[in-house]
C-alpha cells in the first residue's frame, strides 16, 4: 500500500525525484520511489537530515518543540521533510526540483503520509 501511495505521488509530482517514508524511531527508510537509485548510504544520510531538521520524538533538534516541516533548498534541490500527525516518527523525505509547486506538493503529500503512517 505505502508504494502505491508514493508512486501516485510521484505520478502526480515528477519533480520530485524521489520519495521516501521513514521511521525516525529506528533510523530507517522504509519504502522509496526514486527515480535514480540511491545507494543505501545515501538513504540514511536522507533520514539522518530529516531527523536533524525536524527532530526526533521527544528530542527536538532545534528550538523548543518539534517541527512538522522542514524544507532545505539549494540551487539544484528541494529536500523536504513531513512529519505524520498522528505518529512523530513517521516521516515522507523528498527530493525535488527547485520549480516544483510547494504549495501544492505539500497539499498532496501530507494526507499521502497521513495514509502511509495509519496504515491498512
């Protein structure tokens, strides 16, 4: 189920090259849809940034509390980070290209990660 989620996902963004559910709770990417293949090393640098950025459950990494979003855009890249409602430590890690709409990108992903994180 959560690769038939990412896949509409990807189908509806293709600017956003890849896309990745974690649990930050282990330090693991889950599932992928990618449109080059990341080698493991490069996954979990992807989930230590999205645990960096956003912080982990009952460890906020910056400021008081932790963040549901977190975005990170050099000249070449968007890397955006979302965070489950309902389960801090799911997360949707993305790569994108800089000229994706964010705005709509965000209003698709996070009930996409929302179905991710509650499961079947």
């Amino acid at each position: 189920m959560a690769t038939e989620q990412l896949d509409a996902l990807h189908n509806q963004f293709p600017q956003c090259e890849t896309l990745a559910f974690a649990d930050l709770s282990t330090d693991m990417i889950l599932v992928t849809n990618t449109d080059s293949p990341l080698q493991r090393e490069a996954l979990n640098a992807l989930c230590a940034d999205a645990a960096r950025s956003l912080g982990k459950p009952g460890s906020p990494n910056f400021g008081d509390g932790q963040s549901d979003t977190a975005l990170i855009a050099s000249r070449d890249q968007l890397t955006i980070f979302l965070r489950a409602s309902g389960e801090p430590a799911d997360v949707l890690c993305c790569i994108c290209k800089p000229d994706i709409d964010v705005s709509a990108f965000l209003d698709a992903a996070r009930p996409t990660l929302q179905t991710i994180s509650s499961g079947p």
